[in-house]
C-alpha cells in the first residue's frame, strides 16, 4: 500500500513539473520587455510613413504618396501582431502551470501557443520567440510545431494573426485609397499635428 503510495506520488510529481517551466517563464518576461521596443519603434516608422505620405499628397505627388501605402499598411500589421503576442505570453504567463502538466488546454491558450509559434517562423527580430518555439516544440512535438508553422488542417493559429503575417504581395486598390482617404482627413481635422496646412 505504501509502495503504492510512494508511485502515485512520483508520478504526480513528474507529470506535475516542466522542466523548461522557469526558462519558459523567463523568456516570456524578456519577450514582452522587447516587444514594448519593438512597439515604441514601429509606432515612429508609422507615424513618419503617414507624415510622408500627407505631404506627397499635399504637393500633389499623389502617385509617390499611392505608392508608399502598402509600406505603411506591412507597418501597421507588424504593430498589431506585436500587440496580439502581448497578449499572448500574457494568456501562456497565466495557464504555465497547465501547459507544464500537460492538461487539457483551453481554446484560448492552445490559439495563443499556435499563434506564437506561427509567428516565431516570421518574425526575426524577435530572438526570445524563436526560443519559446523550441521549447514548445520539444515540450508538445515536432507534429505540433509542423501543423501551427505550415497552417496545416488542425491549427489553431488566430485569424488576425495569420492574415498579418501573410506576406500581401500586392494590396487592393481600394485598401490603398482606404488608406489615403484616412489620411487626408487627418490633414483637415489636425494640420498641425503633421506640422502641414491643411
């Protein structure tokens, strides 16, 4: 009985502990803290592509200013991904214990490991990313990595994230002129935000 015991308590234990659990935890601190750079950067890009492209279109140039908006649009859809993988390590922070036991995984956090390791295959600035998609990958398989990374039938990778992610090769013409649209009436509300008249 005791003997037992002592093996339903070490099987608890063993399938209780990750041993990633604490690297895994501190790669998501290092992640976030490099997102919010990351986000303060791309936040400076976007801001001066939009100021570019108002002045383009102040001086008439409006083909230069067309042409510099799909810039602009992949600046504005790496923001929002950054934005979603906060969110992410934050949904991966709250349920660490869960994913190290390997239970059953709500929706939510299978989309956010999904979603993160479909990211880490496309973004490069984002070394810690790269390194929890190991981790995942040696913690949940090679299968789970291959599914999430090639959109595969069974993901579970966030719409949002995979349509910003998704390399546009060529954008609408009526998203282009959605964009400038925004644009111009920035100019006609607040000139003097962009430093321009109106």
């Amino acid at each position: 009985m005791r003997l037992n015991l002592l093996s339903l308590f070490a099987e608890f234990i063993k399938g209780s502990t990750w041993r990633h659990h604490s690297k895994c935890k501190k790669l998501i601190k290092q992640l976030k803290a490099r997102l919010v750079v990351q986000k303060k950067r791309r936040n400076a890009i976007i801001k001066q592509v939009r100021e570019d492209i108002a002045q383009l279109m102040q001086i008439g140039n409006h083909h230069l200013a067309f042409s510099r908006v799909e810039q602009l649009y992949r600046d504005e859809c790496r923001l929002s991904v950054y934005n979603q993988l906060d969110a992410f390590c934050d949904c991966i922070s709250m349920n660490l214990c869960d994913i190290s036991r390997n239970s059953k995984l709500s929706d939510d956090v299978k989309e956010a490991l999904s979603s993160m390791i479909f990211a880490a295959s496309r973004c490069g600035e984002l070394p810690e990313l790269h390194s929890l998609r190991d981790l995942f990958k040696q913690h949940f398989g090679q299968a789970f990595d291959r599914i999430n990374v090639e959109l595969l039938p069974g993901n579970s990778v966030n719409l949002e994230t995979k349509k910003h992610l998704t390399h546009v090769t060529k954008l609408k013409e009526d998203t282009k002129l959605q964009f400038m649209d925004e644009i111009r009436i920035l100019i006609v509300l607040w000139p003097t935000t962009h430093g321009l008249k109106a």
